[in-house]
C-alpha cells in the first residue's frame, strides 16, 4: 500500500488561527495499488460530452507520418470534467518540475529530429572504412 500526498482544499484540514483560506495543509491518502496494471502507451485521443471525459490510450507501432493501420486502444478512462481539471494541474506541475531539473519538453518530433545525424553515423556502400 503506498502513500500519496495530496494538496486537495477539500479534503485539507483548516489551519489554525482561522487562516483556512490562506494556507493549505499536505493530506496522506492510502492507495492500494495492488491489483494496478501499467501499460505504456505513446499515443492518446480525447473526446467527451458535456459531462464527461473520455480519454483513449493506445501504442502507435509507427510513430512517424499517418498511421498506415489503426492503432489498438488498450486503456480508457472515463472521468469527469471536474476531475480531468484536477488532473491536468497535477501534470502541469509535474512536466514543470520535469523541465526545471532536465530541461524544456519537445513534443514536435520534427524539431527534435536533427537532420544528417542518421547518416553520419551509418556508413554507406561508397564510403571505405578507415585502416
């Protein structure tokens, strides 16, 4: 069983002094993450309603160009808007602690790609390797 700290007002206790609106206390929070299942998945698709959202996960075998054959989507979760809010502060804090201590997130593959670094590295049939 672990434990998560959680920065949640709701379920924050009041601080002392009457200050509850100002400060906010940490919460421990049981998990049992005994049954979990991880998958990896490099590909996602949102879509919802007015009251819920929807949210696809799936491995995309060919990363690059379209997708010549559809991607199996092996995971969904169905949340609700209030809770999807909840969730993209949570990831928002974490990429921003992720980008302070590696540096900044590119999520265009174009722009990380460097052009010519594939074929430095591979020799070709009309070069002759060095004696």
């Amino acid at each position: 069983m672990a434990k998560e700290e959680q920065n949640d007002p709701k379920t924050a206790a009041p601080a002392a002094g009457g200050q509850a609106g100002q400060q906010q206390q940490r919460v421990q929070v049981e998990i049992d993450d005994s049954k979990v299942m991880a998958t990896y998945a490099n590909f996602c698709r949102v879509t919802g309603t007015p009251e819920e959202l929807i949210i696809d996960f799936g491995l995309n075998s060919q990363p690059y160009g379209v997708p010549t054959q559809p991607i199996p989507v092996t995971q969904r979760i169905i949340t609700n808007f209030y809770t999807a809010k909840r969730m993209l502060h949570a990831l928002q804090l974490t990429v921003q602690r992720h980008e302070a201590t590696f540096g900044v997130l590119e999520t265009d593959v174009q722009k990380r790609v460097r052009p010519g670094v594939i074929q430095q590295q591979t020799p070709t049939a009309q070069q002759e390797p060095k004696k």
